[in-house]
C-alpha cells in the first residue's frame, strides 16, 4: 500500500463591494508520505517536535482555547515567528524539506490543551 | 461575517487526505480561520540570493505561500535573518522544489518574516514565489 498525501488550501476573500475572491491552493500531492500523527500537551518553553526526514510536511493545529502565545522555530535559539496567542489558534501546513526536528516555545504549559501535528 | 469598510474579510481553511501503510485514509478538513479586518496583500517575486525581508501587511492573520514548478533554490522559513529556520524547498532535482504551504499568526501579526533563498551557482530563483496574505 503506497503511502499518500494530498493537501490544498481552500477559502476565500472578500470585499465590499468588490466581490469574491476563491482560495484553491495548488493540490500539493506527496507520493511518499510519512503519515504520523503526534499529539502534545505543549511544555512551558522550548519543545522540540521530531520528525522523519523523510517527511514533507505538517498540518499543526493549536487549540485556540489556549491562552499561550506560541512560536515557530528552527532551534531554540531562534527568534522565530509567533503562530499563535490566547485566542487565535487554528490550523495550518508547513512544508519540511530534510528536517529532523523543529521547535514550538510555548510560553507556558498548556496544561489540559493539545497541539496536534499530522505528518505527511 | 461582515467586513470593516476598507479591508477584506477572509476564511481560509486545509483540506488533505492522507492514506497509511495499512490503507487507512485520514481526511483532514480543518477548522475554518476567518479574519474581519484581512488585509489587500499579495505579491509573486523571483527571490533573489540571501535573506529575503517579507514585509506583513498590518491585519494579517496569515499567509498562503507557493513555490511554482520552476522553484529551483534552498528555501528556508525564519523569523528574522540570523535564524537556524526551517529548511521548506530544495532544488529542483530533488522534486522538493514546489510546494504550498501556510502560516498562521497570533493576534498581532509580525511586521515581517524572512525566506532564505540559496542557489547554486548565486543567482536569482527562476521560479516565481507568491504570498497571498489574509
């Protein structure tokens, strides 16, 4: 059984007046996937999330009833990019290209709230 | 939802379907993002050598990024210039070259992040990168 992953991104954009613009991503096909799923209760500070190098990506999806701010990073040492804060969570992809590891600093443990990474 | 006059409102969301060794399909169909105040931004460049600066229009709460088929540089996502990152493309032999892929911002929105772009010889990437904030 070959091991399969095919992910797009769907939404739109709208304006006054101005009508509606549709998001259809590219359908990013990945015909070697890695399917895994992990699922953390996120520790105060750095977490490393490992993954096979082999993987092409991520969906993460961080729970927007916590009240964490959250961020993206190579290594700990990174300044990275905040992906999420009390409130605004939610779902998105990440393309990994031979990466075996990446970090999420939490800024306090999510005691209680999941962060659930599905490998492909 | 209704838009403030002079932005745009959003709703972004991932579908996938994915399939295990044992033939288990998992479909993936995420909860939906919506932004009453995105903003009107995106942009399609060739990146050039180096840390490229990708300025974040006030509002955003994300960003859908693609890498076209004729992407052929190391890619890799940071926060600012002097980041490990994340290493997210490769050349174009080693078919990890295009891609999509989106990130999400917590309620204030960085002023910017940064792509490095590595090709081999230096040069500027042939293929088109495109950012469509929301």
């Amino acid at each position: 059984m070959s091991l399969t992953a095919s992910v797009n991104i769907k939404g739109y954009i709208q304006a006054l007046g101005a009508g509606r613009v549709e998001i259809d991503s590219i359908v990013f096909d990945e015909a070697t996937a890695i399917p895994t799923k992990v699922v953390l209760e996120l520790a105060s500070g750095a977490n490393t999330i490992s993954c096979s190098s082999s993987c092409r990506g991520v969906i993460i999806t961080n729970n927007p009833a916590s009240t964490r701010t959250k961020t993206l990073k190579g290594v700990a040492g990174d300044t990275g990019i905040v992906i999420a804060s009390s409130g605004f969570g939610g779902t998105f992809v990440l393309l990994l290209d031979t990466v075996t590891s990446f970090v999420i600093n939490c800024s306090g443990a999510d005691t209680g709230i999941l962060t659930e990474f599905q490998f492909f | 939802m209704a838009a403030i006059p002079g932005t745009k409102i959003s709703s972004v969301y991932v579908n996938a379907t994915i399939t295990d060794s044992l033939g288990i399909v998992t479909e993936i169909t995420s909860l939906v993002t919506e932004n009453p105040v995105a903003p009107i931004g995106s942009s399609r460049i060739k990146l050039p050598d180096g840390n490229n600066t990708i300025i974040v229009p006030s509002g955003s709460r994300g960003v859908i990024i693609t890498f076209n088929d004729d992407c052929d540089s190391f890619k890799t996502l940071k926060g600012v210039a002097g980041d490990t990152g994340i290493q997210v493309a490769s050349p174009f032999l080693s078919v990890r070259n295009s891609g999509v892929f989106m990130l999400l911002f917590g309620a204030s929105p960085p002023a910017s992040f940064v792509i490095g772009s590595v090709l081999a010889p230096a040069g500027i990437d042939p293929g088109f990168t495109e950012f469509l904030f929301f």
